[in-house]
C-alpha cells in the first residue's frame, strides 16, 4: 500500500493510493449482498476491500472452498472411527499388514453399503 502525507490548511492528510476494480457478478447476487451490507453499514466497495486486505494479511482465502463440502468434512459416524483408530494405533492394537489395491477397494465398497 502506497501512503503519502500532505498539508493542506494547515492540516496533515494522509493519501493512499487506490486503483479501480471492475468485475462482473450476477445481479442477484449483488442485490442480495448488498441488502446485507447496507443492514450491516458497510459499503460494497468497504467489504471488497476489507475481503482482499483479508487475503493478503492471511495469504489465503479467507473462508473454506470445497467442490463437495461433504467429501471433506467427516461424518460424524467417520470421526469416530478415526478417533478410534488413532487410538489403536497409539496403544499397538488391531493393526493388519497392509491391503494390496484390489483388497482395499473390495474393503470401500463393502463400506458405501
């Protein structure tokens, strides 16, 4: 971010820099986000700014993305057996060898049922 401090009547301002950004959204979208800003007294050019500034303090997204949200948070039922699992594990208990690849899928499949 490019600062500069200026007088003027007798006065210290601070100027930054700014660009323009033009995007296209759907409409919808803009309409329904923007009644949401004005409940919340946020401009729509504030949220944009406060999102990127996010982005760049963060250096990442600043919400979760995912194709299948599903996919990548566990069921409950799932987070208990990794749990467990992890336990056996710890404690050296209810290990096999290792499955060879038809072994495995035989083993998921039985699982999707």
């Amino acid at each position: 971010m490019v600062c500069r401090v200026f007088r003027a009547k007798g006065r210290c301002f601070l100027k930054i820099a700014m660009t323009t950004l033009n995007i296209q959204i759907d409409k919808t979208v803009k309409t329904e986000a923007q009644k949401v800003l004005d409940e919340i007294g946020l401009s729509m050019s504030g949220a944009i700014n406060v999102y990127l500034m996010q982005i760049v303090k963060s250096r990442a997204i600043p919400f979760h993305l995912a194709a299948d949200p599903e996919v990548l948070e566990p069921t409950p039922a799932l987070a208990t057996m990794v749990a467990k699992t992890k336990s056996d594990i710890r404690q050296n208990r209810n290990l096999s060898p290792p499955l060879g690849k038809n072994e495995l899928q035989a083993r998921l499949k039985g699982l999707r049922k």
